[in-house]
C-alpha cells in the first residue's frame, strides 16, 4: 500500500471536456497537497501535488490541516502520476509523525 502526507491546502472541481472520440468527461473532483519531499543531501524540497479523488465531500474539514491518504501510482511520459484510491478518506497526521513529510510506502 501507498500513501501520501501533506497539508491539504485546497479543493477545487477540474473542468471537464471532450474526450477524443467527442465524448464528455465530466468534472473531476481534486485536491492540492503541500507535500516536503527529503532529498539525498538532507535538504527538504517542498512541492504541490494535485491528485484526483472520488469526493471533495470527505476533504473540506481538513483544509489547511497535515493528512495522511492511501494512494495509487502509474507511470505515463516519465512521469510518476499519482491519484487517491477510489474510496480512500484522508485521516489526520499525528502531531509527532510530522518530521518526514511525502510519499512512502508501507
């Protein structure tokens, strides 16, 4: 299992379109997370990870609050693409598992 920790710093809709046979997608639930990814040197890099959920619903109390939250993960175009599990809620970090803040696996 995969997951993800960071502040939860907004929630937002992601306009829908066309697919290319001309379908309608519809709009996408999302949310942005502040995530500290430590590198090799010991320095932390902080970055915004957008990521697609079923729900905005289970999201909107933990605004501006750390999370933790069970992900899943492809990769497309040398990129690694992550995106919360199909029913997956987010649950609050604990105040001393905050010093390594990013991506993990358990």
């Amino acid at each position: 299992m995969f997951e993800i920790m960071g502040t939860l710093y907004s929630t937002f809709m992601q306009p829908g379109g066309r697919n290319q046979d001309g379908s309608s997608k519809p709009d996408q639930p999302c949310i942005s997370l502040l995530v500290a990814e430590p590198l090799r040197n010991g320095e932390v890099r902080h970055d915004m990870k957008t990521l697609k959920v079923d729900a905005i619903e289970p999201f909107t109390p933990y605004q501006n609050k750390e999370i933790r939250l069970r992900v899943g993960l492809f990769a497309r175009a040398n990129e690694l693409v992550v995106f919360g599990l199909k029913g997956s809620r987010p649950s609050l970090v604990e105040p001393t598992a905050t010093g390594s803040t990013g991506s993990r696996s358990a």
